[in-house]
C-alpha cells in the first residue's frame, strides 16, 4: 500500500502560557480545516517541561538580579532590548506526523488551547499540501522490468 507522511510544525509564539496545548486539525484530503474535530485526541504541549517559557526575559534570566538593573532601576535582561523577541522568549516548535494513504488537496492547522480547555481566537497558520501517491500494482500480477526512458511497464503473471 502506498502511503506518505506529512510532518508538520507550528512554531509557539506570544500569547501563550505554561499548560496550553495544541491539537491537529485536518480537511480530510479536500475542502477546508474542519475547526471542530481535531484528527486525533493527541494533545501537543506548546511548552513541554517548560521549554520555551526560559528565555532571556523569563525565569531564571528575566528575574531578579539577571532580569532587573536592581539597584537603578533601569532596563536589565529582562526589559528592552534584551527581554523582547528573540532574545525575551525561548521559542518552541511543536510536531506532528500524519500518514496518507489517499490521494488529495491536505490542509492542516493547529488549534491552541489554555490549560482548561477553552479555545484560543483565531487560528494559526494553515499549510496546504497536494499528495500524489503510486497507484497499487494490479492483483494476480507482479512487475518484471520498467524502463525508465520510453517508460514501459512490463508486467507478468504472479
């Protein structure tokens, strides 16, 4: 059976806490993202044991004496310029892997979700993917040569 994996990636950025999750959401093979019903259960930690969150401007660079000029009250590494993207927030990509078996327009999403449950706004970036796969050899019969320049299939009986 001819099959194709289709790895995805989603990189977390603001507006995420410590605890929210993601899950993969699909059109099937054509159409739009169906929102409502993720493709699996899996549930994609955006921070996963607390990856991302450590960055310059976070625990423990952004805090105390590393994230504030302590005693002049001035911008340390946990304010401008230092504590703001990139060098503010660890960044973290999540992935994902799907197997294919059919042909079709794909398009896959992930839907971010706070540590109770509830639904971000908006959605992140969708990417679309066209999978062409091999069709399966006839039954009763088993491939003998293929020429690749005049692209000649010869098959015999199995």
């Amino acid at each position: 059976m001819s099959r194709a994996v289709v790895t995805i990636k989603f990189v977390v950025g603001l507006g995420h806490c410590d605890g929210d999750y993601a899950m993969l959401h699909g059109s099937g093979g054509s159409g739009d993202i169906d929102w409502d019903n993720p493709l699996t259960q899996m549930k994609y930690e955006l921070f996963p044991n607390g990856g991302g969150i450590f960055g310059w401007g976070h625990a423990p660079w952004g805090h105390f004496r590393w994230g504030h000029c302590h005693s002049k009250r001035c911008l340390g590494w946990g304010h401008l310029p230092w504590g703001h993207f990139p060098w503010g927030h660890g960044t973290n990509i999540i992935r994902a892997k799907v197997v294919v078996d059919v042909c079709g327009d794909y398009k896959f999403g992930f839907a971010c979700y706070d540590k109770f449950g509830n639904k971000h706004e908006g959605s992140p970036e969708e990417i679309e993917v066209s999978i062409h796969l091999a069709p399966q050899p006839p039954t009763g019969l088993k491939k003998n040569s293929y020429n690749k320049e005049t692209n000649v299939l010869i098959l015999d009986a199995a």
